[in-house]
C-alpha cells in the first residue's frame, strides 16, 4: 500500500512517544521507507535505537551529525519525502514550527521539505485549549498543514480531556488517505457491510458468518482516494473506518430502509453486504419454551435490496453504478453471471466461499469479477484491502466511462 513512498516521522518529546513506535512498524508493515528524526526531548522518553530497529534506517537525532550530513543530510532527507508525520508533536514543535523556528534536525527539516506535513498533536488539556496554540495550529491549517486531532481520554499528566494522541491506526489511516491518489473526488459512494441479523425472539437470531471486513475494506479504499463514503453496516466487531459515515442496522428491513433513504445521491452503490434472504415470519415478543422434539420456523423473503436498486427509477438523475457480490459453494461464474443479469448490475464479485483463504471471516478473498458487457477477470489471492483497490479501480475506469458521470 505504501511501497516506494518514503515517510519522514518525526517524534516530539511526549509521553505518547512510545506510540510512535507502533506507528512505524504499520508503515514499515505497510512498505513504506521510514526515516525517523528524534528531538532531543523525545529520546528522554524513547531510545533511538527501537525506531532503528524497526524503520531498518538509521535515527536522527542532531542537526550536525557529521554521517548524516556527508550522505544525506536534513535537506536531501525533507526533498526526497512523500510525506512528514510529526507524532506525537507537542505544544512546543508545534509553536517553534508556527514561528519559523528552524533549530533542531527536526524543525530544520520540516521548514525545508516541500512534502505534505501531518501533524499528530498530544499535550495537556489545557496546553491543547490555550488559545496561543490554537492560533498555531490555525496559522499552521491555514499555510497547509494536516492536523489529526487528539481525542479526549484521561491524559498521562492527570486531567481528563482533549490531548491524547489519536490511536497508530488512524494516523496511519491519515497518511495512506494524504498519499493516495484522489480518483474518486466529488464521488458519492455508499457501501453496505456484514451480516444482517433476523430476529427469531429477544435472545435468538437468524445470520450468517460475514465479518464485515470486505465492505470496510471497500469503505477505507474509498475514502482515501476522495470520495465521500457512507456505509451502512450490519453488526460487525470492526472499528468504525477513518472518515467515513457508518450508520449501523441489524435486520435487512433495516438495511433496505436506510440505503432507500440515501441512494439518491449517490454515485456508485456496493453492496458487500451478506443480506439474509429470509426472516421468520413472526417474531416472538417473549423467549420460545423447548417443548417437543422438533420445531418449525417459518420463514417469509426478504427484500432483495440490489434488485430493487438494479430496477428502480431514478427519474432525471443517471442510475447509481452498481456493484454486487456473489459468495458462492458451487457454479460460482454461473450464478454469479445471473445475478449480474438480474440485478442488473455493472460489476459482480464472486468468490468461492468453501475456500479456506476465501470469503466469510479471513483477511484474503480470491474474487472473479464479472462485468456488464459479458467480461471477466479473475484477481487470484489477494488481502481484502489489496481486492478492495482493485475493485475500485475497475468502478472508476468504468465510472468515466458512463455518460453523465
Ligand atoms: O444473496 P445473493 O447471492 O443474491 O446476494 C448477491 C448480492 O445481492 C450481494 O451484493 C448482496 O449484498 C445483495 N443482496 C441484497 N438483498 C438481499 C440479498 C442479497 O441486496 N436480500
């Protein structure tokens, strides 16, 4: 995801230095090339030598340090950086950096680099409110800057508040979302996600194994790369992702509901959700008694909501470009052609989900894409964020391709 991008991560003199660390190794982890320069304060709080370890890139520490200097030196590492991160950056990097002070490896090579700067703040509650370092990090937002602001929580220093380092991941997410490539600008998508869960009785559910992770991993590609998403979730045990909407619903009613009051506007519709296709027909207000051997459950259709979208009128607005997914045991390109046809879709997903590395509840998906003019491509083993960049690029190379879009 971040290969070939090189990553300046700068760490301030905070308690949520240590935090830092875990941020490095989601970049490394990520392929990104991490240089890490420390401030004097930092390594109070942290040794160079973890950043070290886990970058696999020597730490800077000191403007002068002659090695640096002769190889690389503070202007040759902010000219050849994709992105700067300053996590967690303090009170004071952030004033010193509003004020143009240029003193430190740090400060001098943000003032030099012409790459995007996202700052990660964490500070006391009272520090972050003080309106001199508002008005820093406002002149900061002004010039350009990216800030991921701090969320509240009880803060090292005693005081509950705002000022806590935002989480590794979503600073993560933050970088990914600045360095991508922004092709879905201006684009409405709505994505649905996980299971539905249709209510037996107050304790007891009909569902299925969908873990949500394909939808969501659908969600973060999109946001990244511009759009404006809203996905409407099933009951997952997934974070809620980085930037994007998330209203949640447990039954396909529910769903069905939501998407129709939302649809109009958008652009692309994915439904990655694994919608039941029945209910029971009655739901019980108290528990069922066990009595007997054997009990019947009736059960009554769902509505099938990507059909309703696939034949629906949207009078002067163009049609959503819709995309479906097809989990599949058996026949998988048959069944899956079908539903393309009578859903009316642009694009199926099929996957096969009697495979171990395929489907409900793993990280991996081996997805055959099926697209309206009769063609097809197989994306082989891939991870579920690596099949979700691929999904999208064939919606927007399609995308631009309708007219009106
Ligand atoms: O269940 P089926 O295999 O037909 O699902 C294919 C596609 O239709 C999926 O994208 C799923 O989200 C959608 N679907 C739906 N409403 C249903 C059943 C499925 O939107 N009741």
């Amino acid at each position: 995801m971040l290969s070939n991008k090189k990553i300046i991560l700068g760490v301030s003199g905070g308690i949520a230095a240590y935090k830092a660390v875990e941020l490095t190794r989601l970049l490394t982890k990520a392929g990104a090339d991490v240089h890490v320069i420390m401030t004097h304060a930092a390594q109070e709080f942290i040794a160079p030598l973890t950043f070290q370890t886990l970058s696999a890139n020597p730490v800077h520490t000191a403007l002068f340090d002659l090695i640096a200097e002769q190889e690389i030196g503070h202007i040759s590492l902010a000219d050849r950086a994709d992105l700067f991160i300053i996590a967690p950056a303090t009170a004071n990097i952030i004033g010193k950096i509003a004020a143009g002070i240029a003193d430190d490896m740090l400060t001098t090579t943000v003032m030099a680099t012409k790459a995007p700067v996202l700052f990660a703040p964490a500070m006391n509650v009272n520090m972050y409110t003080n309106p001199i370092y508002q008005e820093n990090e406002e002149k900061l937002r002004r010039l350009g800057y990216l800030f991921e602001a701090p969320v509240s929580g009880s803060l090292a220093c005693g005081w509950e508040g705002e000022g806590k380092l935002a989480a590794p991941e979503t600073i993560f997410d933050c970088a990914v979302a600045t360095l991508t490539k922004k092709d879905l600008s201006g684009k409405k998508v709505l994505i649905t996600a996980g299971p539905t869960r249709e209510e037996i009785d107050p304790v007891r559910y009909i569902s299925n194994y969908s873990s949500g992770k394909m939808g969501y991993a659908l969600a973060r590609a999109a946001q990244r790369r511009g759009a404006q998403v809203l996905l409407i979730s099933g009951p997952t045990s997934l974070a809620k992702p980085y930037g994007v909407t998330v209203v949640t619903v447990t039954s396909a009613n529910e769903m069905q509901r939501e998407v129709m009051a939302r649809v109009d506007a958008c652009d692309v519709v994915i439904k990655a959700a694994a919608v039941a296709d029945y209910r029971p027909e009655l739901r019980n207000s108290t528990k069922i008694k066990k009595k007997g051997d054997s009990a019947i459950i009736s059960l009554v259709k769902n509505p099938d909501i990507l059909s309703e979208l696939g034949k629906m009128d949207y009078g002067s607005r163009p049609r959503p470009f819709l995309v479906g997914f097809a989990a599949e045991t058996d026949a998988l390109a048959e069944n899956a052609a079908k539903k393309l046809f009578e859903k009316r879709l642009d694009i199926i997903v099929a996957n096969d989900v009697s495979k171990a590395d395929a489907g409900f509840n793993v990280d991996t998906n081996r997805a055959l894409l099926f697209f309206k003019d009769g063609s097809s491509t197989d994306c082989g083993l891939m991870s579920k964020d690596q099949l979700a960049v691929t999904i999208l690029d064939h919606v927007i190379s399609r995308l631009t391709e309708q007219p009106g879009a």
